[in-house]
C-alpha cells in the first residue's frame, strides 16, 4: 500500500520556519499535520492519531518533554512513537527524553537525508509493533475464545499463561491453575510422565497423548493433548500445551464399537437363524406330503386314521413355527400387544397338560403335572399368550430331556388379594440342563445354547426370546437354575387379574350349561371357499344352520334380507373388508343389529388388528388356522351374552 495513504506524522514546532522545512520533506511521501503549541498537538494527536509525532523541546507554554508525558498519560495517545526536535546537544535531556518514552532525536539544523531515514527507521518499528500487535491479537482472540485446554510453561516449569477454556475444563479458577500447577490435574504417574518424558520430547518438535484429567468436582475425565515448542519474542523458548475433552467422543466410539460387535453377532445369529428355519420348515412339511399322499393310497381305516394324526402333529409344529417367527417380527417393530380378557384358568391349564403329556408319552418320559386347586378358576389375562409362555417351557422340557427322563410342571398361588392372585409356575426337567456360559444368551432372540443343540434337538431359537418378552409385559418374573446334564427348573411367577364380577355371578367352572347351536343361523363370510368348507364342517354337526358370503359387499346383502343369530367375518377380502362391512351392518338400522355377535375370523392376530376388531364393532376374534374346539366353545359365549 502507498505509504503516503497508509502513514501520517505531525509535526509540533512554535516556529513557522522549522514546520515548512520538515513538511517539504516529508509531504512527498506521508501526510503531514503541523501544530505550533502543546495544546494543538495534544488535540491533534488525540483526533488524527497520527503514526509518528516530530515534536520540539524548547516551545512556549508547553515544553517537549511536557507534552511527552501528556501523550503518554492518554490511552489514545501513548502508544504513538515521538521523535524529539531539538537544537540542544545536551546528553542531559537526551536521556530524559529517552526516559519519558521518546523514541529517537533529530537535531537542528535538518539535514534532509538524516530527517527521512530517521522518520523512516522509526516507520518500520511501528509496522513492525503492529504487525506483532495484530499477530497476538489474534492468537490471542483464537486462545480465549477456544473451548479447549490451552497453556503455556515457561523454561523454568511455571505456568505463565493459561486461556478460559482451561479453567472451564478443569473448574479451577486462573490463580488456581498458576498457583498448582499441573499437580492439580494430573496424577503423580502422568505427572512424572509429562515432566520426564513428555516435556522433554515435545521440545524438539510436536508431540500428542493422551491422560486423564481430574476436575475440581472429582470427575475423571480422558483427554487428547498436543505439546510443542513455543519461543517468544524475547527467544525464551517454553512449551506450549493444548488439550481437548475426548471422554464422549471415546463413549460413542466405544457404543459403535460395542454395537458393530453385536451387529455381527445378531447377523450371524440371524443367518443361523435362517439356516435352521429352512429346516425346521422342510420336516413338517415333508411329513405333510408324505402322510398326505400315504393316506390317499391306505386302504385300512387304522392306517388313515394314524396317517391324519401325523399330519395333524406335523400342521401343529409348523404352525408353532410360523407364529414364533411373526411373533418375534412383532416384537422387533414394537408392535407386540397383549389383550386381556377373561379365561377359565383350569380349561387352559387341562389343555396345555394334556399336550404336554402327549408329546412326552411319544418319547417315553415321565410327566408329573400339579395344579394349585386354591388358584381362582377365572382370570383376566390375554390367554393366548400365558398359553404360549407355559407350552415353549414345556415344550423345550420335553425336547431337551432324553428318553426315559421326567418333565415336571407346576401352578401353586403364592398369594392374592380380591382382585388379584400371584402365581407361582414351574417347569423341571432331567435333561441336556445349561451352562453359566450359555444362561448369558438364552433369551437372545435367534439364539440356542450352543449349534449342536441345533442339529441334536432341532428348533429355531425363538421360543425362549418371546417367552420372556410376553413374561416382561405381564410385569411378571422369569429365571432359570440349570447346570450341564444335571436338568433345568424354570420358575416363572406371574400377578394375575381375578374376575371377581364373573365368579360372583356364578360363572364358575363347570356352571353354565353348554349353549346348543340347534337352529341358529350363522353366516360366514370369506373370500377362500376352502376356508368357508372348513368352517361348514367343523359346525355342520352342531345343528346350527350356516349360510356363506364371499366377500364384504355381499355379506351386508345378505344381513339385510335375512335374519342372523351371529356372523363369522373375515377381515381382508376383495371389494369390501370385514372391517367396513361391520360397520355397515352396525349402522344399518335394523332391529339388533347394534347387538348382533361378530367375530373375527383372520390370519392377522397382531395387538393392532384386534384393537381395530374391537374399534370397529366386533365382539371377539378368532385366529386362523380354526380350531374346532376353540371356534365351537367361541361361539356358544357370544351366543349367550347375546
């Protein structure tokens, strides 16, 4: 830039003579302003801020060396450079001048060349101190404003400049840190480190490590640090420390970390997963068509009746297949629901013991059951589930003991109030048992003990997963004591609802007299005409009059020209759901039809769906595939309520 723009000088002399001299000089290459008085040159030097002061002793009212220190007395003024004017040749006033903070002398008579080179000299130091000035405020700006650690030990240990985001990070206050030193932050270990090791290495160069650092309030936190080298401009060489908090940085590398390990594992587990299903699919099915194709060819009634009961075993071990792996999708989208209703506790305890007798009479164990007859007959609790947590232990039970071994199941109250009963389940059995090892992962999803369990046993680990998920949800207790080839007790305990309202009104086991369909008209409406037969015949025996509808649209046809005693409904048809011809029918107008029993019949048993069958003015639900018992018993309720 040009210096005559960039620079300007005034010049203080109470002689007209001296000022035109020096302004010829220096006009040509600085901008010059002239004061003839201390008090101009005050007032000029305090509006103008010139970069260099000429300014003459001997003056009137105000001498050089008064007007010197005024300039220097105002934070406006004192740092502008002055070079004294002088005719005197007195070493006297030369270094008065010096110590009252002038910067170098011109004497009279001016000598042209002596004049610039010394205003020049002088121009060169004040780039320079600005340059400096610049450079450290902006390393400055850049230290305090950061967040990090930053300090500087001088050759001698102290540390001499600490920024604000030291003490931040350390919560000690500035005098503090000074006063402590790093013995305040570091431990005697990291200490000696830094002082013997560190230190000395970072001072040829660039060094980074890590430490902990304690804070003020205790906390250990891990920080990265970055020691070099730093001289001054006095050539003091110290070094300079920089530090930075890395402990949440060094969590989330820790969680990724963490989570990309069970990522493999889950993916392997899931793959494994996979595998087994494939299998586990293929055996039923393979039974299925063998039976199936062995039964069209039996011409004994024996051999048909055996072929029909394999495949039924084979239907109902598939189905137990497909339901755990559309459980365990539900769960992973937290779509899993429970939906309590009112059961008859002893009929789904007589069930499940009785499916569990028949798989463990097929491989010869012994199977002791024993239920607590002080346990209330009728419960509030989704059935179907606790129904499911009881057959996966027992089922694995029966699976894991040999031959020859014993499967013991158990129910007792522990305790109950007049709405609630706290039960106490037990499933022993003599079998493989498990390790301590293997209990870390026995209610992983995907996971069985160990592979060979796999291929010895079979199964596609998701059994135990749902078990306890369902067992959480009923804010109930699941655990497991085992040890290898000694067997497994697992002790479920649950605090179930009692239906005080029911049993109060006489509702008990045993105490209604069953519902006959004689004469009841009952309409079924699905699109799959295999599903309507299915439907026809389990009901064809039980007297009751059926009529079919193939989708929505024709069912509400149908309702209003004929009169129905309870619909069957399926709920995903072509032109016309079960949910909107509910809804339709609802409000159709027609005498009872606000009060006419629908159920739900449908493959989708998820908590969502039901909620919706219930939303839309269904009375209760059904799963497919039918069960003829649970479809019959179904029924005859709502026909009774009704």
């Amino acid at each position: 830039m040009d210096t005559k723009q960039k620079y300007s000088i005034l010049v203080v002399d109470d002689e007209n003579a001296n000022l035109l001299v020096l302004n010829q000089i220096l006009s040509s290459e600085y901008s010059v302003y002239t004061a003839k008085s201390g008090e101009q040159a005050l007032r000029l030097a305090a509006e103008n801020k010139p970069e260099l002061i000429l300014l003459d002793i001997i003056m009137p009212d105000m001498n050089g060396f008064e007007v010197l220190t005024k300039l220097k007395e105002s934070p406006q003024t004192a740092n502008i450079p002055v070079i004294f004017i002088t005719g005197l040749d007195n070493a006297n006033d030369e270094e008065k001048g010096f110590e009252l903070g002038a910067a170098d002398y011109i004497t009279k008579p001016f000598k042209s060349v002596v004049v610039m080179a010394r205003v020049k000299t002088q121009m060169k130091n004040t780039a320079l101190i600005h340059m400096i000035e610049d450079d450290f405020v902006r390393v400055s700006s850049i230290a305090e404003g950061s967040p990090q650690l930053m300090l500087y030990i001088n050759a001698q240990g102290k540390i001499e400049y600490l920024n604000p985001g030291t003490v931040a990070l350390s919560g000690y206050t500035r005098e503090e840190i000074i006063d402590g030193g790093l013995t305040l932050i570091l431990d005697a270990d990291n200490l000696r480190r830094l002082n013997e090791e560190i230190l000395p290495a970072s001072s040829g160069g660039h060094l980074s490590f890590e430490m902990p650092v304690k804070r003020k309030d205790g906390e250990i936190r891990s920080f990265s640090f970055s020691a070099f080298a730093a001289q001054l401009y006095n050539g003091e060489t110290g070094i300079g420390i920089t530090a930075w908090d890395d402990t949440e940085l060094k969590r989330m590398q820790q969680e990724i970390a963490q989570a990309l390990v069970q990522a493999k594992y889950y993916n392997k587990a899931k793959s494994d997963f996979l595998s087994r299903m494939s299998h586990e699919m293929r055996t039923p099915m393979n039974a299925i068509i063998g039976m199936t194709a062995i039964t069209k060819t039996a011409k004994e009634e024996s051999r048909r009746i055996y072929c029909l009961d394999k495949i039924e075993d084979a239907s109902r071990h598939l189905l137990d297949l497909i339901n755990d792996a559309l459980d365990m999708a539900e769960i992973d989208i937290g779509n899993f629901d429970l939906i309590p209703q009112s059961f008859n506790f002893n009929k789904m305890a007589e069930q499940i013991i009785a499916r569990t007798a028949s798989m463990a009479e097929q491989k010869k164990q012994k199977f002791t059951s024993a239920v607590d007859p002080a346990i209330p007959v009728l419960l509030i609790a989704d059935e179907r589930r606790l129904k499911q947590v009881l057959m996966n232990l027992l089922s694995n039970a029966v699976k894991f003991t040999p031959k020859e071994g014993a499967v013991y199941f158990s129910a007792f109250k522990v305790s109950s109030s007049e709405d609630t009963c706290v039960i106490h389940f037990e499933v022993k059995d003599t079998g493989v048992g498990v390790s301590d090892e293997q209990k870390k992962h026995i209610w992983d999803a995907f996971e069985q003990a160990d592979n060979s369990i796999t291929r010895t046993y079979g199964g596609i680990g998701l059994g135990l997963a749902i078990t306890k998920r369902i067992v959480e949800m009923m804010d109930g207790t699941i655990e497991v004591v085992s040890e290898p080839g000694k067997g497994s007790l697992f002790i479920c305990t649950l605090k179930l609802k009692v239906d005080a309202a029911s049993l109060a009104g006489g509702a008990a086991a045993g105490a209604a007299s069953p519902v006959s369909l004689e004469g009841r008209h009952i309409l079924v409406v699905d699109d799959v005409e295999m599903n309507r037969e299915i439907i026809f015949a389990i009901l064809e025996d039980t007297g009751a009059i059926l009529e079919g509808a193939q989708n929505g649209e024709e069912a509400v046809e149908l309702y209003l020209k004929n009169t129905y005693d309870l619909i069957l409904m399926d709920l995903h048809m072509p032109e016309m759901d079960g949910f909107e011809a509910t809804r339709r029918i609802r409000a159709s107008g027609i005498k009872g039809s606000d009060r006419i029993p629908i159920i739900a019949v449908t493959a989708d048993t998820g908590g969502d769906m039901i909620f919706r069958c219930f939303e839309t003015g269904m009375n209760s639900h059904i799963g497919k595939p039918v069960e003829m018992e649970t479809l019959v018993s179904l029924i005859a309720q709502n026909l009774q309520k009704s």
